[in-house]
C-alpha cells in the first residue's frame, strides 16, 4: 500500500505504508504529508514525510492514547475524523 501525491495530474511522489492508511493530511502549505499507517489491528504509526524528497522526518506511536506532549502534527492528524 502507499500513498501517491499528486499536483496537476502529475504524480510527484508515492509514499510506501504498511498495509493500511487510515488518515492523512498536508502539513506546512503542502511541503509535507502527515498519514497514519498500520495493520487492522494492534498497530497504528503516524509518519511525517518531506513531499519534494520522499524522506521520512518524523514517526510516532499513535496506537496508544496521545499524551499531552505529542507533535502537534500528530495532535492534528489524529483530530481529524474518519471521512
């Protein structure tokens, strides 16, 4: 699985994942992209990646519940409701 970014139809970057994506969103004016990723069950990590360089920057335990310290972007991505 993976997710595939693209700007005017072009594809500019595909991001590997575990099996599943649950969540994502643009981060930074669209310089990054936050998503959850995990099995369906028992796992579940938020990741960070650089769109222009497909690196990853940050990754965070999301299965447990978030203390009060967490990334905001983490924080944020994990507000967001299961559209």
């Amino acid at each position: 699985m993976g997710l595939v970014i693209a700007r005017r139809g072009q594809v500019v970057r595909h991001i590997a994942g575990s099996p599943f994506l649950w969540k994502w969103k643009f981060e930074s004016g669209g310089e990054l992209v936050a998503f959850e990723t995990g099995p369906l069950h028992f796992s579940l990590t938020c990741v960070l990646v650089n769109i222009r360089t497909g690196k990853q920057i940050a990754d965070y335990d999301c299965f447990h519940e978030l203390p009060a310290d967490a990334p905001q972007w983490v924080k944020e991505l994990e507000a967001r409701s299961d559209e």
